[in-house]
C-alpha cells in the first residue's frame, strides 16, 4: 500500500484517499535545524527547563558531572564542543535514568593562557612595555585587563556551549576568577601549609624563558628538535684508581650548555664496564692514538665509530661496583678560574647502556634525575669535603649567570626562543682543552610550552613545593606512611575508571611523580598567599596564624586576590604581627592548583551552588556520585591535580568516576590544521547542518580512541540522522489518527503486535544499560538498526496497510496504533539525550497539548513485561521464510515480471513439517507484502528461488489473480464481491461503509 495512491486515469473512478487513515504531521520532512534550533533554545529558557529539571529530581540520588573548566580565551574548537556534548550526553540521560543530575558549567580564567594573551594584544602588537609589577597599581591594573579578557571569552563561549544544546545552569557558572572562588583557592593552600606538606625548595624545573616562568608536565608538550651532541672526556684523578691516572671517562649529552653545572657522573653498578685504548686515529681527529677512555662494554664499538677511531682495544675489565671510588676533574677545569672541584661518580638507577657511553653527565640544576642523584649522597659528599651546594648556572632570561664562569651572559636560549651561543661557546672551550672526544646533531623529541610553542629548559629555582612523600600532619600528628602519594594510590584503586586503561596511566604518572611544584612567576593568578620568614638556604618558614589566614580568605571573598597585591597588603594581613621579619610572597598559584581546587568551591559551597548541596558520595556512605569527564590528556592535568589537591586535603579523590576521551582529528586520521585546511569548525557545522547532527557525531563516536571527522563523516551522519527522522515523522503521522480510548491490551493484541512489543522491550534492556556505562555509540546504533531494520523496513512496512486501508473499527488497527504509540513515546526518550532538539520537536507533536519538555521525562520502565521469547522464535521462523520471498521479489522486479509486490502470489514450498505448523496460522501475504500466497509441503522445482541461510525454504514468484482494488491496490478475486462498491474488496468495502457513518462522502 502506498503512502500517496494516485487517483485512477478512468475519469469515472471514485477518490478514496480521504477513507484512508494516512500520516499527517507538521513535523517536517526537512529538518531546518539550522532554524528551528535556536526556537527551541529559545523555548527551553521560556519555560525555565533547568529550573523545572531541578524541581522535578527533588529526593533524588544526584548525580554530579562536575566541569572541568576550559579557558576563557577564545572560541570553542571542535575538540571542546564534543567533551561538552559528551558531558551533556551523560548528564541528561542519568537525569533521565532517575538521577538529580545537575550540571554546572565552568571555567578557568587564571593563568598563563589569558596572561599571554593580554600581553600580545594590548603590549607586544602595539610595541609597548610590559608594566613594572612592582608598582602595585600597574600590577592591579593589568589584573583588570586580565579580568576583562577572561570575562569577554567566558560569555562567548558560554553562547556556543548553549547552542550545542548543552543543558546546564548557564546563569550561574563557576568561575576561577570569581571572588569566592580565590577565596576558596588561597585557603586550599593554607591546608597544605597547615599540613605540613608545602614548602620552598630549590629544584631544577621546566622554564619557558619565552615565557619567563615555571612550567608545569601538564603544560609541555613534545616536539622534533635537533640538539647539538657531545662526547666529553672526564680526566680521572682519584689516587685509588693510580693505574687509571691517565684515562677519562667518558659522557654523552645533547645539551652541551649543562656542562658547566655539571658536579658529578652517574654511572650503573649493574654495567659492564671496561677501559679502552686508541691504538690508531686520524692525525687531526681528537681522539688521539693512546687516549685511555672508561666507557661500557655494550657501547664502546659505537663511541668509537662516532669519534672516528680506526682501531682500539681493551685494556682491562672494571667492574661496575667499584666506579663510586673514582674520581675525576672538570673538562672546563681552569676556565676564567673556575670548575676546580672534584667530580665524583654516583650510582644511579636510571643509568643504562642502551646508548650513550655507560654514563650520564650529572648537573643538579639541570635535570630531576641529576637532582635527585646529587641529593641522595649530599650527606656522604660533605663528608668527603665535596660542596653539595647547586648552582644556579642560568638565570630566568635562559642566560648563563656568574655560576658558570668563562661564560656569563651567554644564552641558552633566547627571548624569541631561539636557540642562543651557548652550546658553541661551551663546545669551543672544550675543544680547546682537548677535552671534546666527538660532536654531532640529534632529531629528537623535546620539551616545548604549548602555548608560545618554544623549547624550555630545565633549570634550578627556588620555587614552592608540595610534598609528594612526607607525612602529612592532622591536628598536628603524622601517620607514618599517610603520604600525599599514598593517599592518591589508593585513591586511584577506589575510583571507577571509563575505559579501564585510565587507572593504570595515572597510576603510573603518580607512583613517578617527583613534588608538586605550584608557584608561578606571573602576575594573573591566586597568589601563594602566605607569609615567610628566609632561612638563608633558599627554604623559608611559613607563619601559621589562623587569624592572619582568616584575614586573607575574608579579605579574598569580598575584594578578590587583587587585596593581595594592594598598598599595605602586608600590614593589613599580619595586623599586629607586622612588625617581625615575615615577608609576603608574590609568587601566584600554578593553574594547575587553580583547577585541582574547584571541587572545594562548587561541589562544597550551598551559597554559592544551591543545587549542588547535601552532596553525599558513595565514599562517605551516601548514594550520591561525581563524574569527572575530561581528554584523556587530563590524566596528568585536571584529573591529576584535583586527585592530589583533594587528596592533600581531604584524604580522597573528589570524584567517583573518571570517563576520557580521545581527541578529534581529520577523516584522514591526521592532526587538525589550520595550515592543512583540515579543520572542522563546530559553528560552521551548526550553520549549515545543525547542533543535533554534531551530537549524533559525537555520540556514534568511539570516544575512548582518537575520533575523526570531516565532509565524508558528516554527510554520513547527516544520512543517518535523515532516516531516523523520516521514521520518527511517519511514526508522529501515524499516530494523528490514534485514541487512546481505542488503546489495546497486549494480550489481546495480534501476535505480530505482540512481537514488537517483545522487539521493544529486548531494545529498552539494551539502551538502559547502554546509557548506564555511558556507551553512547550503542546507544546509537541499537536505535538506529531498530528503527531502520525492525520497524521501517518490517514492522511499519507490512502494517501500512492495514493502518491505512482497515475500518475504523478494526482491533488489528488499533493494536496496531497502541503499539506504534508505545514505541514512539520509548524512541523520543531514548532519543532525546543525543538528538536534544529533534527530540523535543518531535515530542511537542507527540504530547501538542502538554507544557513538559521530553527533558523532564524519565525513560521508560516495565516494558520487560512485553517479553515472549517463545513467540519471538516463532516469529524467527516467519522472518526466515520472508527473507525467503521477498529475495525472489527482487529478482521477479528487476527481471520487471512484475512492478509492485502486490502483483505477486508467491508459492512457498516447505520441506519440514515442523516449519509447516508454525506457518499454518500465519497470513504471509501480509507478512510479504503480496496479495496472495500459497504454501506447499515438498520439494521445489529446481529453478525456485532459494537462500543457502534459510535450508527447506524454496518460492517461485506466480502473478496474483484477480482484480485491482481501487482502495488498496491489492489484487484479489474478491473485487466485485460487494455490489454497493464493486471496484474494491470486501474488507475495503466494509471500511467505506464505516466512514459513510461517520459522514465522510465516498
């Protein structure tokens, strides 16, 4: 039966089209999404759907997707519309599951990204100087300008945010910029300084001399960077070792500027190592014939190739446990008077000899493993009379310092972030004192900032820790073994991981963590708010007044961090203790710390954050959980310092569950760039095709892997999204002619109802747990196989006649209509986390006269009563031999032995009796969609139509006898049967009877 039958070209024959019960909908056919959207959007703060989504969930177990804040310094990328719809994804349909899920959306507004920013547009693009930071007011007044960026992007993405059809509480956002919230940050800092856990240390860090601060693992990122190489020769001295008297050790670096901080050699007990002679050597090469080198065993073969020695041989084995009683001079011993100290060898792990020569040059101010080392045996090097005192070889401009003498004012790096003279120049003196065994270039991976994408270096400052491994105090009492990092482990272990492979990434980024370095050298930011008192060692004591802290947080939460930096500051917080030596640090907060805190002041404040108060998590024996759902990058970001923030704190990780993503690339599984005309932007996509075709992207997607997307993909989606809106449309058309006074009782239902009924209900266990686990790409595509394959192309199709040709008092029909109504009513729900927009149009034309939004709908429940698995293996029969006939149809039609389906009567022969009985019931011309059929037992003639995958099943497609119905187009010896409308079956006739009752004229 066609949706549209056309009217006879016999001028006599009768219009029936208006006794026929076709689809009729406003719905359209054609989304115009792009349009409609912003309607909806509109719609949605008309009604005050967040609110009524609030009210509604009072009593609730809440459910809490706590935002990880993005920067408020540009537009949003595609990167950052799919996690905001992944988050809105998992707040509506936990919402919908039976949570309170509330969602607040946030950001970070400190920090170096805005810093930057503000800088470039308001001072390096125009040639003017940065402010002086030591005049109060200039320091305040560009915090303002710092304060307006942030503002000015925050209310330009919140826009975009919204128009993905992200639900949330958009008028009251979370800020880190807001005053409560540095209020909140400064006081997280004093815990740790109560705790004992944060102090100030010198430590080698990573420092952008671009940027001229500290960074931090999370703000670094890897790229290609060819380094200068160098083989250097360490004269041994140690009179322990007289027969080694002439020979060197021998190191490998690719940062030759480190050497002047060099203050010892790491080597590996584990190593073979032997030493080795130069018996012949190029006249002008500078390994010499004679040289005695110590080198290991496994690598000396390539040290000699890289020096261009053309024979050697081994004198001797050492073994790798005696090395720690040598010692050597410095190569650049002598140099401006400087670098006359003993060299001694250290044992370190992280010493192999997989390359390089079996040793590591070690410089404590420039690297953590040469600190660590260094700081490990400083209590034995003091007392063999070695200074274990760390230079500071290289100032915040990447210059050398007097540290390093021969070569002050040399640059590492320059202020462009440009490699700088100083390799050359340390190269050059060793050459000079025949102390450069070998040189090179190596293509490597290497640090750079991700902001000003220039290579950092690691350099020694005094800088503000927090300690990984110290015992943190409670009411003044330790716990031996109560660690930052204990607490964190084990916090870890208690914490759902989506996918799993999350836990073990930051376990191990945590179990090697080295401390927390959290100051900054900036001026945008939460200051270290406290008070010090210099120890002369570069460490400090930290006043500890509840009164001065309480000064400070009160102080925050009415004027914002800027009272930090004001005229009289100092004397306004200490009050009375004014007068004793504590100085006030300048330093501001790692961003880092800014993020990790924001649980304390959303997740903690009711004043602030009404709707997320009384939050009882499972972990304090309540029912309540909290989602953290960030880039999988986040393990060593937010994920990362919130777990230790909070863990510092308050003994345990502030969430329950942590779901990442990957990131977005282009179809072709490059990175995207601007440069390749590869990317995707979210706007444009919603422009030309809409919000909702970005979600049902992002919800198909794998997002536990790197995603792709591009024309390809989208029109793909477009086409997917397209079919389920034509099924949605006919469902809504269909059901315009539904009562639900004429509703069925299922079991009073036709079987084939019956079935669809069990299809749904098997569909609602599936998409429940789907939903549940947050696989939204099953979600996806169990909606989208049931729709297009269940019920388009069977159900639907084999029911359209009898939906729009029988009486209107046919029970089938209504059966039929009760069924369609509680599939629709299921499907807009299911729907409605992932196709937000389309599936609240649909549900205005489902429910026209309700005020509710499908939003504040729960998904629908005890449709597992619908289950009959001994009728839907019956009904695996009657598919079965369907598929069996309708393949035969194809061939019948593309031969063009016949047009429609309802030109045909197929003979069906069954070979097994039992498949027989199942069929005897069954009327299969409804079923194939023919006019008539017949069904034999036996064997087939040889040319039927047969499927390998259906065995006993054979057809052979026969002409339907007969006369065309007028009505229904069906062909079938009982047209003329009824003499008051002799052009149409008698079921039809009966139809056209029952609508002359109702006064339509035939």
């Amino acid at each position: 039966m066609s949706e549209k039958p056309q009217k006879s070209q016999n001028s006599d024959a009768k219009d029936y089209s208006k006794t026929l019960f076709l689809p009729q909908t406003e719905f359209p056919m054609r989304a115009g999404l792009p349009q409609r959207e912003p309607e909806i959007l509109k719609r949605w703060y008309e009604i005050g759907l967040y609110e009524k989504l609030r009210e509604s969930a009072k009593g609730r177990a809440k459910f809490v997707l706590h935002d990880g804040p993005p920067y408020a310094n540009g537009n949003i990328h595609i990167g950052t519309a799919l996690n905001k719809i992944l988050k809105d994804l998992v707040t509506k349909s936990q919402q919908m599951l039976g949570f309170d899920s509330n969602y607040v959306p946030g950001w970070d507004c400190h920090g170096l990204p805005i810093e930057w920013k503000v800088e470039e547009e308001h001072y390096r693009k125009k040639g003017k100087q940065k402010p002086d930071f030591r005049d109060s007011t200039a320091m305040i007044d560009f915090r303002k300008e710092c304060r307006a960026y942030a503002t000015h992007w925050l209310n330009v993405q919140r826009e975009e945010f919204k128009r993905l059809g992200v639900i949330g509480d958009w008028a009251h956002p979370y800020a880190t910029m807001n005053y409560p919230a540095e209020a909140q940050i400064a006081r997280e800092l004093m815990k740790f300084a109560a705790n004992g856990t944060l102090y100030r240390g010198s430590k080698p860090v990573m420092w952008s001399v671009v940027e001229k601060t500290a960074l931090a693992e999370a703000e670094v990122e890897y790229e290609d960077y060819t380094s200068d190489m160098v083989w250097v020769k360490f004269p041994v001295t140690s009179p322990a070792h007289g027969a080694l008297a002439s020979a060197s050790v021998v190191i490998w670096t690719t940062t030759p500027w480190t050497l002047p901080g060099n203050r010892a050699i790491s080597f590996s007990p584990k190593i073979a190592y032997g030493l080795y002679k130069v018996t012949d050597a190029p006249a002008d090469n500078w390994a010499k014939t004679g040289d005695l080198l110590i080198l290991a065993d496994a690598l000396a073969a390539e040290v000699f190739k890289q020096a261009r020695v053309t024979a050697f041989e081994k004198v001797r084995d050492i073994p790798g446990d005696t090395m720690d009683a040598i010692e050597c001079a410095h190569p650049l011993k002598g140099l401006a008077g400087g670098y006359d100290f003993i060299v001694p060898l250290l044992s370190g792990d992280h010493v192999t000899d997989d390359t390089g020569t079996g040793f590591v040059h070690t410089a404590p101010s420039h690297g953590r493993e040469d600190f660590d080392v260094w700081t490990v045996n400083t209590r034995e090097l003091d007392a063999r009379g070695i200074s274990s005192a760390i230079p500071y070889t290289v100032d915040e401009n990447g210059a050398y310092t007097d540290h390093a003498p021969g070569f002050a004012g040399k640059r590492v790096i320059n202020d462009k972030g440009e490699k700088g003279d100083a390799n050359e120049a340390v190269i050059k003196a060793l050459v000079e004192r025949g102390m450069l065994l070998a040189r090179g270039r190596l293509k490597h991976q290497y640090p750079h900032s991700w902001r000003s994408k220039k290579p950092v270096i690691f350099r020694n400052t005094p800088q503000w820790f927090i300690a990984m491994d110290k015992d943190i105090a409670t009411d003044g009492k330790t716990k031996s073994g109560d660690t930052l990092r204990a607490r964190a482990l084990h916090a870890i272990s208690v914490t759902q991981w989506v996918p799993p492979s999350g836990e073990n990434r930051i376990n191990g980024m945590i179990e090697a963590r080295p401390d927390w370095v959290i100051s900054r050298q900036r001026a945008w930011g939460v200051p270290i708010a406290v008070f010090v008192r210099e120890k002369g060692d570069g460490s400090a004591d930290i006043l500890q007044d509840e009164a001065v802290n309480t000064r400070i947080g009160d102080a925050f939460e009415k004027e914002g961090a800027d009272a930090w930096y004001a005229t009289g500051a100092r004397e306004r917080f200490l009050g009375s203790r004014a007068n004793e030596d504590w100085q006030k640090v300048d330093d501001i907060l790692d961003v880092w710390f800014d993020s990790g805190s924001t649980h304390a002041f959303v997740l903690e404040d009711p004043v602030q954050f009404p709707g997320l108060a009384g939050i009882k998590r499972k972990v304090d024996g309540g029912t309540d959980t909290v989602m953290y759902l960030e880039g999988s990058d986040q393990h060593r970001g937010w994920f990362h310092s919130s777990l230790l923030e909070s863990c510092g704190t308050r003994g345990r990780a502030p969430y329950d569950i942590v779901l990442t993503h990957g990131f977005t690339q282009a179809e072709d599984g490059r990175k995207m760039s601007k440069s390749l005309g590869n990317t995707i932007e979210p706007q444009a996509v919603i422009k030309e095709s809409g919000a909702d075709i970005l979600r049902l992207w992002v919800a198909s997607c794998d997002y536990t892997d790197d995603q792709r997307i591009g024309p390809e993909i989208l029109k793909n989606t477009v086409e997917t999204y397209r079919k389920l809106r034509n099924t949605v449309r006919w469902m809504l058309g269909t059901l315009h002619h539904y009562k639900p006074a004429d509703a069925v009782a299922p079991a009073e239902m036709p079987e084939l109802e019956r079935l669809m009924l069990h299809e749904l209900a098997l569909r609602a266990e599936l998409v429940r747990k789907a939903y549940e686990t947050f696989d939204f790409k099953n979600v996806v595509a169990t909606l989208s196989a049931f729709l297009n394959s269940e019920l388009s192309a069977f159900y639907f199709d084999i029911r359209k006649d009898t939906l729009y040709c029988d009486p209107p008092s046919s029970l089938t029909r209504k059966a039929a209509l009760t069924t369609i109504d509680l599939l629709c009513n299921s499907i807009l729900k299911w729907l409605a986390p992932v196709l937000s927009f389309t599936a609240e149009e649909g549900w205005r034309m489902y429910k026209p006269d309700a005020e509710a939004s499908v939003h504040l709908t729960l998904f629908p429940e005890g449709l597992e009563q619908f289950h009959d698995d001994k009728l839907a293996a019956k009904w695996e029969t009657i598919r079965n031999v369907r598929r069996v006939v309708t393949g035969a149809l194809e061939l019948e039609r593309a031969a063009k032995n016949i047009g429609s389906s309802l030109e045909a009567s197929p003979v069906i022969y069954v070979a097994a009796r039992d498949m027989l009985a199942t069929l005897f019931d069954t009327d299969l011309a409804e079923i194939c969609i023919t006019s008539n059929y017949e069904v034999r037992e036996g064997e087939a003639p040889a040319a039927a139509f047969r499927l390998d995958a259906v065995p006993g099943v054979a057809v052979v497609v026969e002409k339907a006898v007969g006369t065309k119905c007028a009505r229904s187009w069906k062909i079938s010896p009982t047209v003329g049967e009824d003499p008051e409308y002799p052009d149409v079956t008698p079921r039809d006739a009966k139809a056209l009877r029952e609508w002359k009752a109702l006064g339509v004229s035939v």
